[in-house]
C-alpha cells in the first residue's frame, strides 16, 4: 500500500517559530530554537534525533502538557492551550492502570466521557481486536509482555477517537525482535486506521519503515537539519536497495549533525 500526501490539504498540526528554554536560579537551557513544520491529514511524520534533544518535551508542548517559550502550536487551526482529547499520545512507558483489566484501560476514555457501557465496550472491544489481543480482555497489566503493554496503551489512544497521535519511542524499551513487531503492527494499524501521526525515535530503521516524512532534528538547541520525503511502497522491506540508500543518506546528515 502506498500513500501520498495531499500538500493541498490544510495542514492539521503547525509550530510556527516554536521555542523553548528552561530557566533554573543557576542554568539556562535552551532545547529548541525557531522550529517552524507543517503536518497534514493522515501524514505520518516521523522526528529523528539525538537523545536529550528534546522531542519529548516537543510531544508535550504539542499534547498541551508543556508551554512553549516562544512561537505557536495550531492543532486542526486552533491554538493549544491545554490538553485536548483530540490528541493521543502513547509514550515509552505505557502507565496503564495495574487495577484495570486490558478491557478497563481501554474503555477509560470513553468512561470518562459518559459514553454508554454497551458502546464503549463495543468500541474498546475493536480496537483490542485491532491492536492483537482478542482474548486478553480481561488480563491486568501485570501478567502481560512489554510489547503487549504498549498495544493496550495504543488500543486506549485510539479508543478516544483522536484525530492526532503522538508517539513518543513507543518501543525504545523494548527487546530487537518485540521491536520489530510493533513496528510492523504500528504500521498496520495505521493503514487501516488513518491518522495524523508524529512518532518521535532516535533509530533510523524505525524512522524509515514508518514515516511519510523524516525530520532530521540536531543537537540542543534543537532546530531542523533535513526533511526527507519517504516514497517507498508499504509494507517496507528493510533490506531492499531503495531503503538502504536511503539509510545511507540519512545516516551521513546524521554523523555531520553537531
């Protein structure tokens, strides 16, 4: 399956100018400077960089967790001023809720919106179906693997029907092969479920067999190297000539990256 972009298109999240310092009595830290994209309809942008460059704080400012120092953050034209349940985020560490079942955690949104048993369930049951966990239902977090922790956090992302997700290295704590396979079902999920992603990685591999986009972020104080727009036909075979020249080109930015 391939997907282009419609440039055409409004874009649904925009940083204009975006900063952000830090300022302790004794330090003054400096994370980004004048960070300036657009990202469109279903568009999945993946931002690439170093650890401690700040992409979580990024993924904050842009969930309404965190301010900005200077610039605007627009989601869907408006400003973000606050949390929105228009935007999921799925982080490194799921913090699913060890006293809920998988089913529980899932149907949490909609719980809190008043949303009937009958259709929450119903809606939370699709999207544990989606994610691989027909039968787990009525697990607790405790008994289940790293990898199927995160797919209960991505189920209760979706549940709440955002129109924006955030993925903050989703899997940066997980082992090579469970990686690999929720990579895999990421994208999967993604195809079937369209949505405007910003997944934020520091691997190169993950970044190319995900994204639409890559943008290459430096070092602190962060600000975009390269942009790269990513062509290749889905599912992506990480061992085809075409994937591999283009990770030899984005790891060459990368290593002139200060």
């Amino acid at each position: 399956m391939e997907y282009t972009r419609k440039i055409d298109s409004d874009p649904i999240i925009t940083c204009k100018g975006l900063a952000k310092t830090f300022i302790t009595d004794k330090t003054r830290l400096e994370v980004f400077k004048d960070i300036s994209i657009q990202i469109y309809k279903n568009e999945f942008v993946v931002f690439l960089g170093p650890g401690q460059c700040g992409k979580t704080t990024l993924v904050n400012m842009i969930a309404g967790l965190d301010q900005q120092t200077d610039g605007q953050i627009l989601v869907s034209g408006k400003p973000v001023n606050g949390p929105d349940p228009g935007i999921g985020v799925v982080y490194q560490k799921t913090a699913l809720f060890s006293w809920f079942t998988v089913m529980g955690n899932v149907e949490f949104g909609p719980r809190m919106k008043g949303i009937h048993k009958k259709e929450r369930r119903k809606t939370a049951q699709y999207y544990i179906d989606l994610v691989g966990l027909t039968g787990f239902e009525d697990s607790y977090p405790i008994k289940l693997s790293g990898g199927m922790r995160q797919r209960v956090g991505i189920a209760r992302a979706y549940c709440n029907n955002p129109s924006v997700m955030l993925m903050d290295e989703p899997f940066g704590h997980l082992d090579a092969q469970t990686r690999y396979l929720m990579q895999e079902e990421v994208e999967r999920i993604w195809s079937k479920e369209k949505r405007t992603v910003l997944f934020v990685t520091n691997n190169i591999e993950e970044a190319l067999y995900l994204a639409d986009r890559i943008v290459v972020l430096t070092n602190c104080p962060t600000v975009i190297k390269e942009e790269f727009n990513i062509d290749l036909p889905r599912p992506r075979n990480n061992v085809s000539p075409e994937f591999l020249e283009l990770r030899k080109k984005i790891t060459k930015v990368i290593e002139t990256t200060k």
